[in-house]
C-alpha cells in the first residue's frame, strides 16, 4: 500500500507575480514511512535540540528564504538542513507526481477560473494520474493533505478538497472503471507528518524552477545551473514519469 502525501506551492488565484501553481503528490510504501518519520524527527533534533521537533514545520519557500520559523536561522545552517533532506529524499524509493498550471496561458484567461477551479483542475488532474500509477503497481493508496483548517473559512477548504475528491470517485464510478484510491483523503497537521513536509519542499522546488525558466520544455531546462537539490527532485519526476504541465 502506498501513502500518497499532497501539498501545494503558489497561489491559485489572480496573481501578477505567481505565475504558476503547483500541486505535488509524494508516493511512498506505506512500510518507508516510520523511517522516513524518524529520519526528519533526528534531523530537526540535531539542529535545533532544544525545540520540540512537531514545532517545527519545514516548508520549502520558508526554508530557502529563511521565512517564518527560519527568519533568525543563518544561512548556512539553512543550506545543510536542505542537503540532509535532499540526501533523504534521494535515500528512499519514493514516487513524485506534480501538476504544474501556467494560469497566464490564453485557454485558462479566456475561462476566467476562479482559484477553486484552479486547485479542482489541479487535483483531478494529479489523483487521476496517481490512481493509473497505483493501478500499474497493483497497490491500493491512501492521500494525506495537510489540513488548512485553523478557522470556520478554512474548514470551508477542507470541505471544498473532499468534494473535489468525491467528484473524481464518481467520475470513475460512472465511467466503469475500477479506482486504486482508498475512500476519501485524511486532512492532517502538516507538522507531524515528515512526509507531508517533504511534499511541501518538492512542491515548491518545482514552482520555483518553472518561475525561474517558465519557457522550458524539459525536465533538464529546468535547472540550468545544476542545482542538486533540484536535480534530485527532478530525477524523481523522471523516474515516475509524474510532471505535467497544464493546459
């Protein structure tokens, strides 16, 4: 069975600045997933050993930029955490898929999507590319999203994401096929869940690669200065042949 770990990077909505948004989906057997909890519980506590490691959520953007928990982190400190998860990452037999929407492109203007539209064209597009893959392995999967809910508005969210996720179970149903997909997602707190923060950090990776080059046209232009952090993550995406890029 595979745990399929969702988050987002960039803004679904009217953005001039955010170009793209990115919705990543982090496949791993659902026996990696204890050591890959461990492995960020023993990082987080070699770094910061007097902070309880569930009070530290990475987020890749935050990480990179030394924002939010990282703002008075230094530099170089920020650099190694990034290695060790990149070298985390590149230790386990994990699955990344990622839908990547260019929300300038004429086609989606010309719809005038609203930001729910964006993330529901987003997520249909990723579950049902995550479900083929589950179905090639013969394996069941259950999604994780790590939950927004801090408020009644950001509940509405959750609610919103359960729809979109009932709306592609009965698109499956009537069309005969069989889904791979277990039930519905469970909503999580990001900060406990190791792999829901490395989603985060693959997503955001991807986002900033297509904001940095949004011309490219393959996975090797999109890291042009051989960063390997992102050659990493990229070589996830081939390996699971999991970037498209929308419409």
């Amino acid at each position: 069975m595979y745990f399929l770990y969702f988050d987002e990077s960039g803004n679904p909505g009217h953005d001039p600045v955010q170009r793209f948004f990115t919705l990543a989906a982090l496949a791993a057997r659902a026996e990696h997933c204890l050591s890959i909890q461990q492995r960020l519980v023993d990082l987080k506590l070699k770094f910061f050993p007097t902070v309880q490691p569930h009070e530290i959520e990475i987020k890749g953007r935050n990480l990179i930029h030394g924002k939010g928990f990282f703002e008075n982190v230094r530099l170089e400190t920020r650099e190694a955490i990034l290695q060790e998860i990149y070298g985390l990452l590149e230790s386990k037999p994990l699955r990344l898929f990622v839908t990547v929407l260019d929300k300038s492109h004429p086609a989606l203007q010309r719809l005038g999507l609203l930001p729910d539209d964006v993330y529901r064209y987003a997520y249909k597009n990723l579950i049902q590319r995550v479900d083929l893959f589950l179905s090639k392995e013969a394996s069941l999967g259950l999604v994780f999203i790590d939950s927004m809910a801090s408020s009644i508005r950001n509940d509405l969210k959750d609610a919103r994401l359960v729809n979109f996720h009932r709306e592609y179970l009965q698109e499956v149903e009537r069309s005969g096929r069989e889904t791979s997909v277990v039930e519905y997602p469970v909503f999580v707190q990001g900060q406990f869940f190791a792999a829901i923060q490395l989603a985060d950090v693959c997503a955001y990776q991807i986002f900033h690669a297509f904001q940095t080059t949004p011309d490219a046209s393959g996975l090797e232009e999109l890291n042009p200065r051989g960063e390997r952090g992102l050659k990493i993550v990229l070589r996830m995406l081939q390996r699971s042949s999991g970037l498209e890029r929308l419409p």
